[in-house]
C-alpha cells in the first residue's frame, strides 16, 4: 500500500503547530522543574524529538518499551516491561510521552510499575488519544489530537512496522487491519 491509499487525518504542519502549543502549556506548568521525560518505545520517538525540541524545560531523557501490537490491530490486553528505565525516578517529576492512547492498558500498566518508584508526580502526554476505545480508566494530561476508532499510521506510529517516517497522521483503510 502507498501512501495515496491512506486517508490524511493531520498534516505535518497541523502537528508541528499543535506540538508547539503543548510544549507551551507543558514548560509553564513545570516552569522551574526539572522533568523526567519517560518516552514509551517505539511509536514515541517522533513525537518526543519534536516536543523535547520545543519545552524551554531543564530535562532528562529515558525510555521504556512494552509489548507491541505486531501485524495485529488488537492489544494483547497484557503489558510487560521489555526494557526499563535507567534512570531513578524517586522523588522526581515524570512525565510518560506515548504516541497514541487505545485502550489504556499499556498506560495503567506503566504507571503502576513507576508509581512502585516513588517519583513525585506522574503526568501523561500523547499525541493521539482513541478514547472511544478506553478499558483502562487514565489520565491522558496532555493530547495533541482526539481520533475515532480509526487505525492510524504516521508520525511514529507503524502497522506491522510500517509507515512510522510519514510526516503526517493517516488512517488505514478498515479492510487492511
Ligand atoms: P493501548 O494499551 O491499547 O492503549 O495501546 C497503546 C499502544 O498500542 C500504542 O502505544 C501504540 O503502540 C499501539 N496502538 C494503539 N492504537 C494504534 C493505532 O491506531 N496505530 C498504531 N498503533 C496503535
């Protein structure tokens, strides 16, 4: 498939404009703190480069990375922690980058297991937010962009790891997933 077949849901420049405004909102309410940027592997990776580039904040780095959807649309429902953090978050302010809350599941999962470290707060911060198809109940503090129950791809988000360099967000054609 070509990316002529996928339906654009936001351009590059919608993102890059919506970017900007989050990290506006994101340094004021940290102005003075030093945040812990957790980035959730792999679809953050686009999205956290671009916001890191615009927060005017004193930061650290890390990632985590749990289990992925593979070829298929439908969460596993189970989230194990592939790779951990390197960094102790005790005490610290953290903030979870992900590219696209779904059901909520691998998020609840990973708050629980950070909550275990004692950091000082644990906020949230996506791209996209699918809350038709929320199980889990969390707290997404920072959404770039409400979608449907729609499969999408771009920016960082893949099917069967393709389509994660596209600069904008698309949706995939029902009969594909
Ligand atoms: P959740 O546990 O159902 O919230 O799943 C979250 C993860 O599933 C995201 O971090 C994505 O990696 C993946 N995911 C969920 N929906 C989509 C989508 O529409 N496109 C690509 N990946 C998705």
């Amino acid at each position: 498939m070509t990316p002529d077949t996928l339906q654009l849901l936001f351009s590059d420049k919608q993102i890059e404009q919506r970017i900007r405004e989050l990290a506006g909102q994101i340094s004021a309410d940290y102005h003075g703190r030093h945040l812990v940027i957790v980035g959730v592997l792999k679809g953050c990776f686009v999205f956290l480069a671009d916001i890191i580039r615009s927060l005017d904040l004193d930061l650290t780095i890390d990632f985590v990375k749990v289990a992925s959807y593979g070829a298929c649309r439908e969460s596993s429902g189970v989230s194990t922690l592939e790779k951990d953090l390197g960094t102790d978050i005790r005490g610290r302010d953290v903030l979870i980058v992900e590219d696209i809350v779904d059901t909520g599941e691998t998020l609840a999962h990973l708050i629980e297991e950070l909550q275990k470290r004692s950091p000082s707060s644990v906020r949230v911060c996506a791209l996209l937010n699918k809350q038709a198809r929320r199980r889990a109940a969390v707290a997404v503090d920072y959404v770039g962009f409400e979608v449907d129950d729609v499969f999408v791809v771009g920016c960082g988000l893949d099917f069967d790891e393709r389509y994660r360099g596209l600069p904008g967000i698309y949706a995939l054609p029902d009969e594909t997933v």
